[in-house]
C-alpha cells in the first residue's frame, strides 16, 4: 500500500515506527497471532491420526508438536514494542512441516501463513529456500518416475538418488542456517 503521507514529509519508516510504539497496534498483533496458534495447532497433526500409521507408539507424548505451537515476544533494542512471532520448537517441527524419508509434507505453519493472509513463505534465508524447491522438484520427478510404467530401473534408481541427495543438502541448509543455538546436546 502506498504511503500516503510521504506528501507530507512523513517516511515509510516513521510510519512503521509511529506503528510499533502504539500499544492498539500490538495488542492487535498479539490477538491475530493467537488467532494464528490456534489455526497450527488445530491443523497440526498428532501421533496416529494420519498416515503414515505406525505401530510403534512416539517417543513422548502424541501431542507435543502441537502443544509446543507458541506466541512469543522479541525485544526490540531501541524502545519499541516488542514484535509478536508464533513459533514451534519442537524438534520433528521441520521433518513435519518439508516432510522427511518416511514422512510426508504436512506443512502446517506454511498453511497457517497462508490461511492468515501471508504469503506462505516461511522460510528465510535464500539457501534455505534453494534446498527446500531442490528438494521438492527432485520428489515432484521421483514420485512421477515411480508411477511411469514405461520407466527403466536405471531412471528410477537414478530418482531415487537425486532425491537422497536433495533431502541430503536440504539438510545441511537447515543445519547451516539453525547455527550452533538450535542443537541438542
């Protein structure tokens, strides 16, 4: 949206300060990311209740992805209101979101962003979107090779492959980009 009152001598970023300070605005923003918890955490899927079914229960409690969906607060250094996130910290957060060898892409906070009026990109840093359209074009081609009656068992095989190797760099990018902050130890 343009700015309107750049006529006036007012910039985008007085505007978006101006914004930041007003207690109205982040009490709206606290609410639309409340708004924005519930939607992930009611399309977020719990342990047993969509393929793949395994019989093998999870290693803690069913629900802890989707209870572990939260609004959190970044202080800002120079006095403004802090800015509002919704986040998920569990760690199957991004096997479950991009999918993974035996498990597939069930996105919830890219449909979150998306029912929310984003965009649905979610990720941020430009390898990490490299490696996640890599990683998507290479199973688009596996899942059609394996469907293709007509294809070798040379080609796939060899889809097969690229595919491993996508979700191979997919994950260095992840890594790459979570830094040392994120690892468990």
């Amino acid at each position: 949206m343009p700015n309107f009152l750049a006529r006036l001598g007012i910039s985008d970023a007085e505007m978006i300060a101006a914004a930041a300070r007003d207690v109205a605005v982040h009490e709206g923003l606290k609410a639309k990311a409340n708004e924005a918890q519930e939607h992930w955490k009611d399309i977020a899927p719990v342990f047993g209740d969509r393929d793949p079914k395994r019989a093998a229960p999870p290693q803690e409690d069913p629900g802890a992805y989707r209870d572990a969906v939260e609004v959190g607060e970044i202080q800002h250094k120079k006095g403004l209101l802090p800015r509002i996130r919704v986040f998920n910290n569990d760690y199957k957060a991004h096997w479950i979101e991009f999918g993974a060898k035996h498990m597939p892409e069930y996105a919830p906070a890219t449909n979150t962003d998306l029912a929310m009026g984003g965009d649905g990109k979610i990720l941020t840093t430009e390898p990490l979107v490299a490696a996640q359209a890599a990683y998507s074009a290479a199973k688009r081609h596996h899942e059609s090779v394996k469907a293709d009656q007509s294809a070798s068992r040379s080609d796939r095989s060899l889809a097969a492959k690229e595919l491993e190797r996508a979700r191979f760099e997919r994950s260095q990018a992840f890594k790459a980009a979570r830094g040392r902050r994120g690892r468990r130890r």
